[in-house]
C-alpha cells in the first residue's frame, strides 16, 4: 500500500488576548487556555493536490509537542474549517468558523518533545472526494484548563516539522482523469441544484445527433456503491426527467442567470499520463 508525507506549510493561531494580532510568524500552534494567552485555537490548510487519488485508505495528521502546561490530559479535537482564510493574515476577530469536531487524540505530559498522530482519514476524503471544500482544519482545547504547543511549519527542527501521512490503494491509476472530471461535473450539478433549485435548466447530451432536456433542477442520483451522483434529474412539469452524466455534453442555466460567488470546484490531482489526460 503506497504511503505519502505531505509537508504541512501552512499553520497559525488565533488567540483572543491579542484579538488583532495575526501569529503565523510564530514557530509554534498553540492550542487552550492559560492566563496569558487565554483562549487559542489552531488553524492549518492542506495541500493535498499530490495525492494521486479521490480517495485514501489512511490519513493521520502527525504533530511535534514540544510544550504543555498542567498535568492534567489535554484533549485536542479537530475539526473541518467552513470558509476560507489566509494563515499569513487571520486573527481571532477574523478567524474562520468550523464544523463540530470529526476526529481528536489526548496529549499526556509524556508525549513532551514527540509527535503525536491523529487519525483524519474521513476529513481528507471529504474533501479529496468533493464532499467539501478543502479549507483546512481547526484544532480547539475545550478544557478550559491546559493548552499545548505544536511545533510550527516554520519551526527551526525539522523533525518537528507538521506532516500529514496518507495511505492508498495500490493502483491509484484507477483514479483517471476521466472518473476526476465526472466528479467534478458532479459537484457543479449539485451546486446548480442548492443554488438556482427554481431557474430552468437545459442539458445538452452527447451523440450523432444532440438532444437537450429541460427543467428545473431536482436531485443528483447516486448508486449505493458510487462516491458521488451519477444520474442528474430535472422536473418538467412535475415528470423527472433523468440524465446519466457520461451523456452530458453542457449544461446552460438560463437566460439572465447571475454567476454565484459561493460555487466550489474540486481541485484537480495529479493523473498519470495516458488515455484520461489525453482526452480530457
């Protein structure tokens, strides 16, 4: 099974003693409570564009302790970052919201100048997948009582160095270009779908002689065994009206439509050389 390193280059704190100040020139992730700092959480974004397929077996993030105050368990959550932010910039009066935590490890004065590991493998393949958008993580301490310090992505000893391991199946070839291109065809019809569920839709289809379905947007179908729709349906006059995507050649919204801003797209990973990059 092929595994991965990826560098982690990007990390932050906010903190709301210093509710202004942004602290990504610090060599360090501090994330709890003390008198001093108050309240701090962590913020780290992903680059997980190298990873050669939608989906991983194993992701653990990995994170050097080198402080933490009280002898008291420190219990670290991770969460899913909701909306983008620049770690070179975010301050805790900017700081990004989160989602309810996905994934946590507890940090034992034992584990002082070691890394620790943290198993993240849903929340990667929430975002590899497309199931959302890739913002980074947030790490919180809800103990009100401990804090502790991580080693930084500017840390001066490399092997302090945030990583995150990643671990796949061993023909991630089978992750073409073609499958990432249905996926993210798939992710704009569900965004069509959120975002303009009453304009009328027309679906161009492929073959010797193009057709078009029209409607408005209803539902994108998937099988039991499928990762993402496969089946895009549209109501005519209150008749579903169902499009495979691999028949699908364009898709117009309408005359007038506006653009909406909130539309994620998926980011493209790195294909091996052959037949799906040729064509697609």
């Amino acid at each position: 099974m092929p595994a991965m390193n990826i560098d982690i280059t990007q990390t932050t704190f906010v903190y709301s003693a210093l509710p202004n100040k942004n602290m990504s020139s610090y060599p360090f992730i501090y994330v709890g409570t003390n008198t001093i700092r108050q309240k701090s959480t962590g913020l780290l974004q992903l680059d997980l564009s190298s990873i050669p397929s939608t989906h991983v077996d194993g992701a653990f993030l990995e994170l050097a302790v080198t402080c933490k105050t009280n002898s008291a368990v420190s219990p670290i959550y991770v969460h899913r970052v909701t909306e983008p932010f620049v770690t070179s910039s975010v301050t805790y009066n900017t700081a990004p919201a989160y989602a309810e935590a996905a994934s946590s490890v507890k940090i034992f004065p034992s584990d002082l100048y070691s890394k620790v590991k943290i198993d993240v493998t849903e929340l990667v393949n929430s975002f590899l997948g497309g199931a959302y958008p890739n913002y980074g993580l947030a790490l919180t301490n809800p103990d009100d009582l401990t804090a502790v310090y991580f080693a930084a992505d500017n840390s001066l000893y490399s092997p302090f160095l945030p990583k995150l391991t990643v671990n796949y199946a061993a023909s991630p070839e089978a992750e073409s270009a073609v499958c990432f291109s249905y996926n993210q065809l798939a992710n704009v019809l569900s965004q069509i779908i959120t975002y303009y569920p009453d304009d009328t839709v027309t679906v161009f289809t492929k073959g010797f002689a193009a057709s078009s379905v029209t409607g408005t947007p209803y539902q994108l179908y998937s099988s039991p065994d499928g990762t993402y729709g496969g089946i895009f349906i549209l109501l005519d006059s209150g008749v579903q009206q169902a499009v495979p995507l691999n028949s699908i050649a364009a898709v117009y919204t309408g005359d007038g439509t506006v653009y909406n801003p909130s539309m994620s797209y998926l980011t493209p990973q790195h294909f091996p050389e052959g037949c799906g990059t040729n064509i697609v």
